[in-house]
C-alpha cells in the first residue's frame, strides 16, 4: 500500500499506518489466519495548495484469505472513520472483496458514530470506461471488481466525473498492471 502525490501540488500535514490484524499497532503483525501475508494501510493528509484545503488519501490491500477481509474492513472504519469528519477522505485499495461481499458492505455502511457510510466511486460515477491496447476490447463485468476507491466525509459532497479501468498490458512480456483485473483510476473533485 503506497500513496503518492505532486509535491508542487500539495504539502504533506500528516501520515500513518496500520497493520491490518489484531494487533494493528505491532510492525509486520499479520493474522485473521496463519497463512495470510502481513497487509498494511497507510494514509496521508494533504493540503491542496492550489485549493487552499485539505484532503486525507489512504491505500490498502485486504488479504484474499477469508476472513481476513471481513475483519479488516471495521479495523479501516475505525482508524479513518474520525478522519473523515475532519476533511474529505479518499480510500483506494485492492481489498479482495466483490461489491455483494460482506467487507464492501461493512465499509459502504461505514459505523455509527464513528465513521461516515463510504461511497464507493465506480457508483457515483456519470460515466466508465476500459483503456487497453489489446487487439480487441476486453470484456469486464464491473459485479466481479475487487479494487475500489471509496469516498468519505461528513461535510463534503463528492463528484466523479468517470471512472476508467487499466486494461493496458504493459512491456515486452506484456504485462497487466495488477496479478488480477487491472488498475482502476477516477476522476473526483469535492
């Protein structure tokens, strides 16, 4: 899990991490279930300098291991849930877990009083579109989606304009830009 930014655009305010287990707090602590690999979750605010406001960014992987992603999706919702009343949030992630799972609706619900219900961006968006350089346009059906950007605030009003998914497959080996789907991009102003 890795967020990236234009420092010319925006100054760093804050940051943080998590481990996604029981123990959230202990470095490479991994574990809902012995063969899950250690996950984490990282966050940044931001401060949009050519906007004069602020903006918290997170990423995160859920473990493919059930039910590791069941157990993690209230563990985001408390850690970034009172974050979200502060500024807008944006959270992106591959997290193992299809729109009808259990984790997506946890975390579309969010958690009284502690987080606001998280949109998910594919939803909110006017338009979608595959980008890809195949000889003939994949197939994609947006039921299957594992990787999600939700969206959080208790005082902002979110717009996507669109919603694309990478289909490109990248170098002389021909290489997708994720081990499933590809990488999922939108366009959100707030």
């Amino acid at each position: 899990a890795v967020v990236l930014w234009k420092k010319a655009r925006f100054d760093k305010l804050d940051q943080g991490l998590i481990w996604l287990s029981p123990t959230p707090d202990k470095p490479w602590s991994y574990g809902y279930v012995t063969t899950q690999f250690p996950r984490v979750m990282v966050w940044v605010k931001l401060r949009d300098k050519l906007r004069n406001r602020d903006l918290w960014f997170a990423s995160t992987h859920f473990d493919n291991n059930s039910p590791s992603q069941e157990k993690s999706a209230p563990l985001v919702l408390d850690t970034l849930g009172p974050l979200a009343k502060s500024a807008p949030l944006i959270l992106t992630g591959d997290y193992n877990s299809k729109p009808d799972s259990v984790a997506f609706g946890l975390l579309a619900a969010g958690k009284v009083g502690v987080s606001p219900p998280w949109q998910d961006a594919f939803n909110l968006a006017k338009t979608w579109t595959i980008v890809h350089n195949q000889d003939a346009k994949p197939s994609y059906d947006t039921k299957t989606r594992i990787d999600h950007i939700f969206l959080a605030s208790d005082s902002a009003k979110f717009a996507v304009q669109w919603w694309g998914l990478d289909l490109w497959l990248y170098g002389a080996k021909k290489q997708a830009p994720s081990d499933h789907d590809g990488a999922i991009v939108a366009y959100v102003d707030w």
